[in-house]
C-alpha cells in the first residue's frame, strides 16, 4: 500500500514506523543525525575558512569506514554494491592512467583521487542508519532541519557580517565563504540540504496549493538568488521546478504552473550575473576555460584508449600540479564533463551517469510504496544534479551528496521489506 503524509515526514507503515501514525518525537537519533549529516554530506568539505571542521571533512570518509560492516554483513541489499565497484573502477583504472600520462608512481595516483572517497557514504552512511534505526519520519526531519539551518546561516551572515569579512582578492581557483565580485557580495554557502527542503516545498506546494506554502518556496528562492549568487544553482534549480511541475502538477492547474515558470524564468535572466552565465567574453573567464578545453582535447589526442579510459590526474601533492604541467591555469572542474572524460575516460563518465541515473530510478521505485513531499524532493535532488552538471561536476566534487541520498531510499526499501516479511510471519 501506498502511504503519503504531509511535511517532511512520512511513515511506510505503523509496524515499520515507532513513531507511528504522529509527528517525529525529538530525541538521540534526530540530534546524532543532525550532528553527522553534514559531514556525510562534505558542507564543510571546500570551507578552508573553517579549518577544524574542513580537517574533519576530508577525514571523515576514512573515519567511518567501519560503519561498512553492518552493510556488508547483511543479505540482499540493493543499489550500494554499485557505488562500491564504480569506486574502485575509478580509482583504481586513473592511477593506473596517470602513471603513464604524467610519469607518477602508483601510490601517487592513489592520492590524486581522495576526492572520490566520499563515494564510500552510499555505505557508510547507510550502515549508520542500520544501526542506529531512525524511523522515515527522523530521518527525513534531520535532513529538512539541516536545510533550515543552511537557510538560517544564510541570512544571518548576510544581514550581519561586515563588509570588511568579505573578500575581494581571490586567487584563482580559491573559494572563500563570502566573497564581493562583479556579482556583489556572495555567500558560497554549500547548497544540498537547502536544495532538499526547497524541493521538498515545491513538492508540498503542488500537492496542496497554499500560500504559506508558496511563501516560503518564494523566500528559500530569493535566498538562493539573492544571497548565493552561483549561477548553476540558480539556473538548475530553476530548470529542476519547470520539470518537476511538468510531471507532477495536478492537471487542472498545469498549464498555469509552466506559464508561471516560464514568465519566471524569463525574469531570472534579465538578472545581470545570471546573464554572464552566457557571457564568452574574457571578463567572464570564459577564455581560461577554453583553453583549458582545448589542452585537454589536444592531450587526450587521437589515442582511443586515453579517451575511453582516461588519462587520470596530477597527485595534489606535486607543487603546481595540471596547471604546471600545462602552463596554464589547468581546473579540470572549469569543463566539467569534459574534464570527467579526460581523468575517467568516457568510460568514467558513463559509470557516473549511470549512478546518477540508477539512483533516480531507484527512487522512484521506492516512492511507488511510500511517498511524502520529502521523499519526492530527495530524488528531485538527483535530477538537479543531473541538470547542473554541465556547469558543475557534483559526481567529482561532493559525490557524497548523491551517495548518502543512495543510501537513504536504500534504507526506506529494508524499512518496507523487512515490516512485509515480519507481517507474513504473523500471518
């Protein structure tokens, strides 16, 4: 049977569910989930600023390894041994590339690809779930409170920060917290649980229209637009709601809701930083980019084994690094897929497409046994991410984002099946 409910709760079912048929009671497992979630999800992966807790981030995968175990020691579990084999594939067939591309030793090529360690959530996290057994309405409560707290932090550093904390010479390839450019003041705030509530919203909001509803998917809008100022954020969000209103608004107000989206979307790009989104001209940085895109075409060559395959990377450990060995400030997520091809091949980036696809997918098919505004908002995420990866490799940057959403509907699928097997043994 398929349930609903309304929020960020739903409940598969009372036997599955402790907190039964009522809201999520606070508790242990709602604060653990809070404490964890945004290291599972890498918020502090990129903030530098904040060293403790970026030194936190970038150990963390290798610090919850042994949460794999219940994973691993428990039958039947779908999607995850997915993500482990894409994993090695990816890490293991680029050092291998990188050892004869630029001349470094295997161990060395290991390094170059600890930003894929992240991937190991889709275990990990789903291990920490198997223990701990929040129900579907905790769990989903601690991913929603993540996002208002992302959404909270926002405002409050825009409204109070001074403006002597925001920073107006940037190196390339840095990334401060608050930043002033061409754009105004921004706030490079990591955007995945805010996401997920803003998706939850819409979903709500198109289920049942009202206007408290419509208010607040208007002001985590503005927030995004006004505050964040990332144009692949604003432009696959934007994209994300259109065709999510496609394929789930009621009929009889459909055509309204794209019309509404389309007259939006046309606001949106008169907004100046939006529009440089389109901009070829060297103040854009466009010109970095294509050079960056020709290098690499002209590195992998006519060589059909470089481009299935790849030629995987420089170790961050090598001072200089691609943009040495280029002579050019070489950043391989300035091209984004092209990039994925030329580290993993098109190999490479058909395993990443594939995860990102099957995962979607997968969600799906665990929305046809339970469903919530919240649930369909997570797998709203994955289709985002898919929509944004033209502009931004997610799958290379914050793999965990999409693993630990893996592991999610993995653990709602054991929640229905194991209260199914444990009602056919009553029976």
């Amino acid at each position: 049977m398929r349930s609903r409910a309304g929020g960020f709760a739903f409940a598969p079912s009372p036997a599955a569910d402790r907190a039964g048929e009522g809201e999520a009671a606070w508790n242990w497992r709602i604060v653990l989930l809070i404490a964890v979630l945004p290291l599972f999800g890498q918020t502090f992966h990129y903030m530098k600023d904040l060293k403790p807790l970026w030194a936190l981030s970038k150990a963390f995968p290798l610090l919850s390894l042994p949460l794999i175990l219940p994973v691993l020691t428990r039958q039947h579990v779908p999607l995850v041994g997915g993500w482990l084999i894409a994993f090695l594939w990816l890490v293991l067939v680029s050092s291998f590339a990188a050892m004869f591309s630029f001349d470094q030793n295997y161990v060395l090529g290991l390094t170059a690809q600890v930003k894929l360690l992240p991937m190991l959530y889709a275990l990990s996290f789903l291990g920490l779930l198997l223990l701990v057994r929040p129900t579907s309405k905790e769990l989903l409560l601690a991913f929603g409170l993540c996002g208002v707290l992302t959404f909270a932090t926002l405002f409050l550093l825009w409204a109070l920060a001074p403006q002597s904390w925001y920073v107006t010479s940037i190196e390339y390839g840095d990334a401060p917290l608050l930043s002033a450019d061409d754009r105004g003041n921004r706030i490079r705030m990591p955007m995945f649980f805010a996401m997920f509530v803003l998706f939850a919203l819409y979903r709500r909001l198109l289920a049942q229209p009202e206007w408290r509803t419509g208010a607040l998917v208007g002001v985590a809008l503005a927030i995004v637009i006004g505050i964040v100022r990332t144009r692949a954020v604003v432009l696959a969000s934007m994209a994300t709601l259109a065709l999510v209103t496609l394929m789930a608004a009621p009929p009889r107000w459909r055509v309204g809701a794209i019309a509404a989206s389309l007259v939006g979307a046309l606001l949106l790009l008169q907004v100046p930083y939006v529009q440089s989104a389109f901009d070829t001209s060297s103040a854009s940085g466009f010109n970095v980019r294509e050079v960056t895109a020709a290098k690499a075409i002209a590195f992998l060559g006519q060589d059909p084994l470089r481009w299935l395959f790849g030629v995987g990377t420089i170790t961050s450990l090598s001072t200089g690094g691609l943009a040495t060995f280029f002579n050019h400030y070489f950043f391989l997520a300035d091209i984004s897929w092209l990039g994925i091809v030329f580290e993993f091949g098109l190999v490479g980036a058909a395993i990443m497409v594939f995860l990102l696809v099957r995962t979607w997918l997968f969600a799906r098919s665990v929305r046809r046994t339970i469903d919530s505004p919240a649930v369909a908002g997570m797998q709203d995420y994955v289709l985002f991410t898919l929509i944004q990866s033209p502009l931004y490799s997610t799958m290379t940057l914050q793999p965990g984002e999409i693993a630990i959403i893996a592991a999610t509907f993995v653990y709602q699928s054991i929640i229905v099946r194991d209260q199914g097997m444990g009602t056919a043994r009553k029976a």
